[in-house]
C-alpha cells in the first residue's frame, strides 16, 4: 500500500466489531506461548531482577509487581480491547514460557496488534516483544513471531509490519531471520508519545504473510 495512503486508514470502528479467536497450543519444542497470568509474576520478577538484566536493561530491571498485576487487570487473559479514545487496537499478549528452565521460565512477551491504524503501520508496528536478557541468544522473539503468524493471517493482517530503533541489533536481526524486509527508516513525530520517550527514529520492516 502506497505510504501517502495509510494515513486514511479507519481506526478499528468498535471494540463490538472484533471478536478475539479461540486460540489452540502455540508451541515451539521448548516455547510455548501462554496467556499472562498470576502464577508467572515471581518468575518475571526474578528475570528482571537478574545481574544481566540490570546490567544490560536498567530500565527493565524497574518493573515492579503492582505494574505486572495492573497489566494483568487491564489485559484479562492477555487481551486487551480497542479504545479508539486512546487510540488502542484490539491486542493479544503472551507470555514465552520455557519448558526446560526452571530458574528463568518466562523468556520475554510477544504482543500482535489487529488493525491497519497509520501510527500501527508507520511507528508501532502490528507486532511488538521484548526477552528478557538471561533468556537471550537463543531466537525466543523469532520463534514467537513465527507462531503468531498464522493468528496474525487469521485476522487479516497481511502485510505485517515490525518496526525498531536503529540501533536494535538484536530485534533488526530478528526481522531479518524472520524474512521481512526493511522498507525504511523514518524520523518520528516531535509530539508523538514514542518520541517523548525517546524513541527519535523507526525501522519499518514489512513481511508479507503467506
């Protein structure tokens, strides 16, 4: 879709028109992504808390367990409804479990974002996901961007657009392994929300869904 087009995108017109799937087991060997849920907020807790956590994500390492439940409150089974008020798309989340790691087994969480909104398409991306780093180097975000895929067709979107900072090597390699293609890098908005927290400039990467 031509660039100067997806600024006349609609926003998802209700929260009533979409109608989250049933969802079977999205598994991967060892990964599996799971619904957040109480059970886990320990397990998080304790990546975050990590030595390599705060040495390489500080501000990851600030998460906090009344964060985690006031997510957990606002997303019922990691699914969050549209709020056109707040600009929000209908968004599933998950969170990687790992089945062979008893000390760390909540890897990272995956978000897919169901819409065709100009700011999904041009700064936030339909799909987001962070790891968190004593669960790193082993492609935990490209294995669940693999399996949100075919929910991700499920619903229609296709393309599927990722975008990053530039200087995310880890998450520009994941878009590469993945087999999107970087469209462009684009300046963001001075008064746009990512921009105020530090986020001057996107990578846009579109992978055609097949």
């Amino acid at each position: 879709m031509p660039l100067r087009l997806q600024a006349r995108l609609p926003f998802w017109s209700s929260a009533r028109s979409f109608a989250f799937a049933d969802l079977g087991p999205l598994v991967d060997g060892e990964l599996e992504l799971i619904a957040p849920s109480q059970q886990w907020i320990e397990a998080i807790l304790a990546a975050c808390r990590d030595r390599l956590t705060l040495e390489q994500s500080p501000a990851m390492a600030q998460t906090t367990r009344r964060q985690l439940l006031e997510f957990l409150s606002a997303c019922p089974e990691g699914r969050q409804n549209a709020d056109p008020a707040c600009g929000l798309l209908p968004c599933y989340h998950f969170w990687m479990r790992l089945a062979d790691r008893p000390d760390f087994p909540i890897a990272g969480g995956i978000s897919l974002r169901i819409g065709n909104t100009y700011d999904t398409v041009m700064y936030y991306g339909h799909v987001g996901y962070h790891v968190y780093p004593p669960s790193r180097g082993h492609h935990y975000a490209l294995r669940s961007c693999r399996l949100l895929l075919p929910l991700a067709l499920r619903h229609g979107i296709n393309p599927l657009w990722i975008t990053c900072n530039p200087d995310n090597h880890a998450s520009r390699r994941t878009c590469d392994h993945l087999g999107a293609k970087l469209v462009e890098i684009v300046p963001v908005p001075l008064e746009h929300p990512l921009y105020l927290r530090g986020d001057k400039e996107k990578c846009r990467y579109r992978l055609d869904v097949v």
